[in-house]
C-alpha cells in the first residue's frame, strides 16, 4: 500500500512516501481503507523525536492518529461493525508504527464512530483528535455550562476552532485570543470576546473584563509565562486544562482552590459518537479543513510547526 513513513527521527524531510506491507487487524480492532488522515501537531512532534519516554516508535513509522474511510475487515473479536461501514477514528496508541497517512490502516473498534452523514471524509478526519480533546476538558474536567466563562486559546487552531462552537453549545461565554487575520472567524464559530494578543495583553483583558477571572482557562499554549498566567485569571475554584504541560507549581493552585490538570486526549468511540451526533444535527459546525494530498505530507508538517494553520490540515488519501 502507499503510505507515507520515516525510518529516523528528525525534520519534515524525513518524511518518505513510498510502498509498505498492509497492516494486519488485530482481534478488537478494524481494517480502514483510509479517505482521509488529519493532521495534529503531536504527529511532527512525534516525527521529531519527542515524547520517546511515553511513546514507543517500531521504525519506520507511518504518522497519524485522526482518519475517516471504510472497514474493509473486522477483527474476530469485533462486534457492532460491518465491512463497508463508513466511519471516522483516533488510532492513537502509546506504541506507534501503522498511523493513518496510508491507505490502510488498523484501529481499535472500541476507537471509531459512524462518520456524520453531512461531512465529507476531509471534514470527519478532521474531527476526532481535537473533537475528543476539547470536549473532554471543557465537559468533563471543567464541568462548563451556562453562566459560566471561559477562556480558549488559540482559538483559530485545531483545538480552539472545535472548542470555541462546544463551549458556546454548552452554554458558556468565550473569550479567544487569536490574531487580527483570525477574528472573524473565530466570531464566526461563537466566540462573544475576541483578544488579539499581538497587540494586547490577554491577561489584562481578561482581568479588566472579569475581575474575579474566568471559570476556566483552555490553555493551548506553552511557555512565555503563560502557564502561570492561566492560573493568575482563573477564579478561585475554577479550572484550568493544559494542553502540554503539567500545572505549573504555584502554592495560588491550592490556595484558591483552582483545579489543574494536563488533559491528554483519550479516544473513545462512544463519546465520538455522541460528538458524531452533534455536528450531524448542526449543534456544532463542521471544521473548516485545510487539504492537501498524501505526497504533500512534508510540506502539511512545515505548516503545522508555522502554527498559522487555521481549522484542521488534513491529507486526502482516496476518493471512496
Ligand atoms: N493534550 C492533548 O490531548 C492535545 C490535543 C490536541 C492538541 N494539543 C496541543 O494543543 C496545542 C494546540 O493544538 P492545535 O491542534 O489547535 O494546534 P494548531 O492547529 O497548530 O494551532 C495553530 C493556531 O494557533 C494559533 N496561535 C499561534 N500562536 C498563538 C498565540 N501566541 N496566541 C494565540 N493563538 C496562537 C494560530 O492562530 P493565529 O494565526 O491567529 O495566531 C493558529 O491558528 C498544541 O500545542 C498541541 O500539541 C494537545
């Protein structure tokens, strides 16, 4: 099958596309014949050699985690699932060799949901990896709901772009940072206030708009001072979710009673399929998606690592 693989660790130019062995189903898992592959930045950092401490590599790898396409076999142990059905899927496994930039690809059953009828493949690869992420800290670890406020940024960016239509779904009111180019369409997606941190300090706006802090902060970023800042404009028991980070060690943590936490994405079919449901019912928009084709991987992870990518980078793989 075609794919596309690195045999070492290092820049977007280790990134071949070539002829690999299709990879065999396991018991609980499906066989995809992929459509479409999105693209996260944990599949360049990945690529790049970090995390080897919580991810193991069986070279070469094949990337990606997020896909959309049709079974084409069904492991023995798999119930519910039928070769032909259409679905969409986070492989993500802390063990990586057979990603989603192929044209076949091996996922737990456990993993996958029906692909929205109203989404093309490119959109519904789109979905899960950043679909799973914000729901899962903005629901379930930050209890969001109506009356309350948030904080998302980057609000432009895989994440932020899912998040800010799920916060205002849950009835909360949005504060985004993203840059001029981008606040339209982060108003477009609900946000009610929008920071553009290159010419104000959102800390400030924050804490002028909502003396006491937001509810929650969705921290997207990583370093600058931003950790500690997440904690400075966050209410006394409110939460904060970092997407890359452990919280930093402030005694304000305990104090004020803040909850802080490293959200890392879990996939989980069930709640896809629930999410999977709401962009059916136009309850959330579909991501807007940025598309390229297979062979022009190298050039969709220089995109990422320029992180002004906006909505979700996806690779088209085949027309299903
Ligand atoms: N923990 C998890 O499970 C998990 C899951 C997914 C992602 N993540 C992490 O979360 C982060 C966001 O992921 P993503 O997929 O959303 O990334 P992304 O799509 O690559 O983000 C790109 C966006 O970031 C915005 N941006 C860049 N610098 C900014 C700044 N200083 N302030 C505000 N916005 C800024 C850009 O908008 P402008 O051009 O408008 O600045 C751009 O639209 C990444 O670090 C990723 O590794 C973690």
């Amino acid at each position: 099958m075609r794919a596309v693989y690195y045999e070492t660790h290092g820049d977007a130019e280790v990134l071949q596309i070539g002829e690999l062995d299709k990879p065999a189903c396991g018991d609980e898992q499906v066989l995809v014949e992929v459509a479409a592959a999105g693209v996260n930045p944990i599949d360049r950092r990945l690529r790049a050699g970090e995390l080897q401490e919580y991810i193991q590599r069986t070279f070469p790898v094949t990337p990606g985690f997020d896909l959309s396409g049709r079974i084409v076999e069904v492991g023995d142990a798999v119930t519910g699932w039928q070769v032909g059905d259409e679905i969409m899927g986070l492989a993500f496994t802390w063990s990586i060799q057979h990603g989603t930039y192929a044209e076949f690809a091996p996922v737990d059953a456990g993993a996958i949901a029906p692909k929205p009828v109203n989404a093309s493949f490119e959109q519904a690869a789109g979905i899960p990896l950043v679909s799973l992420t914000a729901w899962q800290s903005l629901l379930e670890f930050g209890q969001l709901g109506p009356g309350k406020t948030v904080l998302i940024q980057a609000g432009a960016g895989g994440v932020g772009s899912v998040a800010i239509p799920m916060a205002k779904h849950l009835g909360a009111t949005v504060y985004t940072t993203a840059s001029a180019a981008n606040t339209d369409y982060v108003r477009s997606l609900g946000a009610d206030v929008v920071i553009d941190y290159q010419k104000d300090s959102y800390e400030r706006a924050i804490l002028e708009a909502e003396p006491d802090g937001v509810d929650m902060v969705l921290e997207a970023l990583l370093g600058d001072g931003t950790d500690e800042a997440a904690i400075r404009i966050t209410k006394s028991g409110g939460a904060v979710a970092y997407m890359n980070n452990e919280p930093p060690d402030m005694p304000d943590i305990g104090a004020r009673g803040i909850r802080a936490e490293f959200i890392h994405h879990r996939a989980d079919g069930a709640m896809l399929s629930e999410l999977g449901a709401l962009y059916e019912q136009g309850l959330l928009p579909l991501p807007q998606t940025e598309t390229l084709p297979l062979s022009a991987a190298v050039e969709a992870h220089r995109r990422s690592e320029s992180r002004r990518t906006r909505g979700k980078l996806v690779l088209s793989i085949a027309t299903l």
